[in-house]
C-alpha cells in the first residue's frame, strides 16, 4: 500500500456472549434471506447425499452392504450431524461474531491476536489462525471443482459419448460460476435458492419412500450402533468408515463463514426447519434401500427414486451441485474482507452488492485467482475420483482450530473454565479424530488444498510482519506537529497559491510525504490539510458525522473522517462535510490537490527483519495494491505522489 495512505480499521472490541444475541433482532427476518440462505451457505453440505454415505458403507470393504455397516454408517452420520453441525456450529460457534461478521478471522478480532508480539503465545495463536483462514481459500479451491465434476460425471453415466467433453464441461460450467459471483450474494441466492428449496424436499420425499420399504433402519437412532460398528470392524476400516462419513459434514463450516452474508438467525432456521431434517430423512432412506438391496450400493441415493423420476433427478442433482460451490465461494469473499480491515492483506477492490445487508460483497481479483486455482485442480485431477482424496483435510483441520479459538473466546467471555474444557474438548476431540481419518488422503490429492493453504498463509504473514516493520520505520522518521511547526516558523518555506491536502495512515504526527515535499522542494500550498479516513462497524455514517475538525495553525487543519462499512470511502465528498458540517473553511478545498505518499520498499539482507524473498514478496504486495487515489475516489487530475524509499 502506498507510503501514508488512509488505513482502513475495523475496531476490535471485547464483548460477552449475550451482546452477540441481542443485535440479532435488529435485523429483520425476511423470506428472502431464509431463501438465499439454502441457496449460499447450505449448497455443499445439501449435496452430499449424492456420495457421503455410499463411500461410508464402501469404506466397511464388503462386496455388498452388510446390515450392521449400513446402520453404523447412518447413525455415524447423524451423529455428526446433530454434535459438529448442529450443537457445535448453529448452536455454539454463531455466537462468536464480530459485528456480525464470523469466521476465523472474526475469532482472531475477537481475540485481539492481530497485534501480539511475534514469539509469544499470542503471536503463536495469531499464526494458527491465519493457517485457519488460509485453509478455507484451500478447500474453496477444490469443493467447486469436485462438486461440478461430480454433477457432469453423473450425466455421463447415461451418455457415455460425453466421457470426453467431462473436463471441458466442467471448466466451462465453473468459468459461468465465476463470472456471475459480480451479481452479488443476494441475487445468486434469489436463484439458487428456490432450486435448493425444492431440492430439499425431493431428498425429503425420497427418504420418506425408502424408510417405508426398510423401517428397520430407524434402529440407526441409536448412536451406540456406530459405536459398535466401529469397535468390531478394526481400526483400518473404522478409520476409512470416519473419513468418508466426515463427507457428510463438509460445508457445515460455511454457516459461521457466511454469518455476515445473511446473519445467525436465517441461517439457524434453515438448518434446523428445512436442511437437517431433509438430510437426515434422506440418509435413512438410503440406508433403507441398503438393507433391501444389498447390491444397491453403487448408487443408492439414485434407488430411492421410481424409474419415471430417473432423468429428471440427474437434472435436479446436477443443478445442485453446481450451486453446492457457492457457500464457498460466499464464505472466501467475506474472509478476505476482514482479512484486509485487520491488516492481514493488502487493500484491494471490494464491491458492496447491497446496501440493506451487511458482509453481502464481491471481491474482483479473489474471485478470479480462486477461479484460476479451481480450474487448475480440474485439469489436474480430471476425475472426481481423483479429487475426492483432497477433500475433507483442509476442512477438518479448519474444523479443529476453530474449536480451538472458540475456546479461547468463550474464556475471555468469562465462561468457567471447567465448562469450556468439557465442551470445546470433546468437540476438538471428535475434530481430531476426523482430522486423523482424512490426514490419510495427504498423497491420494490432499496436497493440493494443503499447498494453496501455505501460500495464502504466507502471504498473510508476510503482509503483517512487513506492514509492521514498514510502520515502526515511519513512526522513527514521523515529526511530530510542534516540532513541524517550530520547523516551519525557524526557516520559512515558500508558499504556493492553492490547497493542498495531505492523506495519512496517522491521527497523529505529520506525514512523511509532506515533510518530504518540504525538505526537497522549501515549499508548501498556502492552505494545507491532513486527512485521514477510518472504517467504522456501522453501514452509513450519517453526512453531519462525517468529518472531526482540529485546527493546527492558521493555514493547517487535520480532518479525519469516518465512513460506514457499506459506504464507498471518498475524500472529495469527505472534505466537502468537514466544510459543511464541521467547520473547515471552504477555500481549504477549493481546486485542492491531494499529496499521497508513495513508498518504494527496498529489501536489504543487512537488516534485521524478514527473510530476503519475504521482503521481495511484501515490496511486490506494496507495488501492485489498489492505487490510493483510485480507492478513495480522488481524481486522477489532483493526485500528486510523493516518492518514499525505506528499507526493511
């Protein structure tokens, strides 16, 4: 980011655990949110019927399906659908919001991690949640590209003449995906929520059908029959069993994600109302089938339907698992919206699609190096087959460290201690126990995910570690304002017709681009502000609060200005307020021209800071970040730079 620039911030405040609850009301239940919410958060874990409990009762290793792995395999799976889905995520982890905002970063916020010293615990913690937010760009990379191979795959069963177009379907399909994410979250939901509506009461319906032909199956309520299973059948197998049924639950994750897309209470009553229960049903009816047809088990969901439902079922289910990949996708907008208020990444371009929603966004270039890394794994592993062994690690280990923070904040809500360990351990220990199972497929492609993951991380650290050096040198080279003014009175400069106003990360000290300007040109614009620009946590800031006022000196005032979440940040109507509202006179921003400091970092291996190619990697993020006037709606034709060289 250039030298001196307006530095968004997102306040990070402690708060206890009821004031999470009580701003849930004020935002209003709509049907639509409901709707959109089936359509964004629940898509993936809505599709995975199609394949989770097939390669469960797989994984026993039998021919055919026995009786006791068909039941141990669905009570295993509702299970951990009501403990990790249900009690740990829409019950327990929703609570953990920022502002409404969740996911691994809101943790971190929560936590106050991001200005932990490096080495310490909290500079530990600090590191293992940004692997965890890492983690969700590496497992969004691969939920899109197997949910659509799975879907084209499917159709091929029924037009073998396709097995070659699969791959070039595929890409073409996720190219579209990708390209509508501009619409916004809201408009995708309005979409796909209607189709996953209906999806869910065809799983529904198709359950209920094949619990009728087995009722026996319904001895599955009973958990101790997946205990029992698991116990007899040998670790290899129990252990195999564990991760194919962890299929069931990925996309669970995408609720706490996608909280600030449509807020905890949309999103509890989907689950609870429509998504379980049709979940739950439909797994049951298959396990039904199973036990009626033991030779079912290549496709037993496709068994639940009559012969006349056949095709269009395919229809149904292809659609559906195209549009399992937007929680996802949701879920990677809104991480990396927090990631760059709490300095984790570099500013760059975020379009709001609605004005009545928080967290509802679109992020240009994210969306495009996820499209790049979706459509690479593709071509990778062309197969779904292929791509099923990198599914489910970067999910569980997700899964695990935000057990880990949950804990963390509940303690510092002021939960008693033995209750926090007794909760959160039994669920980081169940984490644990899915992590071990899926840590297997490492070879088999869960490399892939695993990859993108220490890339992102990387970048993350590298940011914040070299933001952090970048600052400690300007705060060294910053003046401070009397010693600026004494400065001035001692030697004065020349004074240039005009206003002329100076853009700062600092509410304090003059910039280094204006005492740059000083040293090398003795001269300054007769009227001079310094402007600095603040996100707050709240949608608009009203235009009469817009703009605080301090006066320095007769011809220099410091304006910092405010803006709402959903607001775009300009300094042209910014400095138009501070006139109107708060007293800065008019002839300081007439015809102004806006002086933005522009840093050149020069990596140096003398220097204590980062390694040589961390230093290069952050000085690239600060060349090719979104340009300062650009982001703050400041005319090309006014924008002066003023050039800065530090070394890191």
């Amino acid at each position: 980011m250039p030298a001196e620039a307006p530095v968004g911030q997102l306040a990070t405040v402690d708060e206890d655990p009821s004031k999470s609850d009580a701003q849930e009301p004020e935002r209003r239940l709509k049907p639509a949110l409901l709707l959109g919410a089936l359509g964004v958060v629940y898509g993936d874990i809505g599709t995975s019927p199609l394949y989770a409990f097939k390669e469960a009762v797989k994984a026993a290793g039998h021919g055919q399906a026995e009786p006791a792995a068909v039941i141990g395999a669905v009570s295993l799976i509702l299970w951990a659908l009501l403990v990790v889905v249900s009690f740990k995520y829409a019950v327990l982890i929703l609570r953990a919001d920022n502002h409404g905002e969740g996911g691994i970063v809101a943790m971190l916020a929560l936590l106050g991690a991001r200005h932990a010293e490096p080495r310490s615990w909290a500079g530990l913690l600090l590191v293992v949640g940004l692997i965890g937010a890492a983690l969700l760009y590496g497992d969004g990379a691969i939920t899109p590209a197997i949910s659509v191979l799975s879907a084209v795959e499917g159709l091929k069963v029924e037009a073998p003449g396709l097995a070659r177009a699969v791959v070039p379907i595929t890409l073409a399909i996720l190219v579209g995906l990708f390209l509508i994410q501009s619409k916004g979250a809201a408009f995708i939901g309005r979409i796909f929520g209607p189709v996953m509506l209906v999806w869910f009461v065809v799983l529904a319906l198709l359950g209920l059908g094949g619990i009728l032909h087995a009722p026996q199956i319904l001895a599955a309520l009973n958990p101790l029959k997946a205990v029992e299973f698991l116990t007899h059948a040998g670790w290899g197998v129990s252990f195999a069993m564990l991760g194919a049924a962890f299929l069931a639950v990925t996309g669970g994750e995408a609720m706490y994600a996608d909280l600030g897309h449509f807020g905890a209470r949309p999103i509890r009553l989907a689950w609870f109302g429509l998504v379980l229960p049709a979940l739950v049903v439909n797994y049951f009816g298959q396990g039904a089938v199973l036990l009626a047809e033991p030779g079912a088990i290549e496709n037993p969901f496709y068994h639940l339907s009559p012969d006349w439902a056949h095709y269009p079922l395919i229809g149904l289910a292809t659609l559906a698992t195209v549009i399992a990949s937007q929680a996802i996708i949701s879920g990677v907008f809104s991480l990396t919206q927090q990631a760059m208020q709490l300095g984790f990444l570099p500013f760059i371009r975020i379009v709001h699609t609605a004005r009545d929603a928080q967290g509802q966004i679109y992020v240009p270039a994210v969306n495009w190096l996820l499209a790049i890394a979706t459509l690479s794994a593709v071509l990778i592993f062309e197969t779904s087959d292929a791509l099923a062994g990198a599914y489910g690690i970067a999910v569980s280990l997700l899964m695990a460290i935000t057990t880990l923070l949950a804990a963390l904040i509940a303690r510092r809500w002021g939960y008693n201690l033995l209750l926090v360990l007794l909760v959160n351990g039994a669920f980081l220990t169940i984490d644990l126990v899915f992590l071990g199972a899926n840590s297997v497929k490492v070879f088999e492609g869960g490399w892939y995910p695993l990859v993108l993951t220490a890339i992102v991380a990387v970048t993350m650290l590298t940011w914040l570690q070299g933001t952090r050096l970048t600052e400690a040198n300007r705060v060294g080279a910053r003046q401070d304002e009397d010693a600026f003014l004494a400065a001035l009175r001692a030697d004065p400069p020349i004074r240039l017709p005009g206003a002329g106003a100076f853009l700062s990360s600092a509410t304090k000290g003059i910039p280094l681009h204006m005492s740059r300007l000083l040293e090398r040109s003795h001269a300054l614009p007769s009227r001079c502000t310094i402007v600095t620009a603040l996100y707050e946590e709240k949608p608009v800031v009203p235009a009469t609060d817009r703009a605080e006022v301090t006066q320095v000196s007769p011809d220099l005032y410091r304006v910092t200005l405010r803006y709402g979440y959903m607001e775009e940040a300009s300094i042209p109507d910014g400095l138009a307020c501070a006139v109107a509202h708060r007293g800065l006179p008019a002839d300081f921003v007439e015809d102004v021209t806006v002086f933005i400091g522009h840093e050149t970092i020069i990596p140096k291996r003398n220097h204590r800071g980062m390694a040589a190619w961390r230093e290069t990697l952050f000085a690239f993020m600060m060349r090719n970040g979104e340009r300062t006037g650009a982001f703050f709606c400041v005319p090309t034709r006014q924008v002066v730079e003023v050039g800065t060289e530090i070394e890191i």
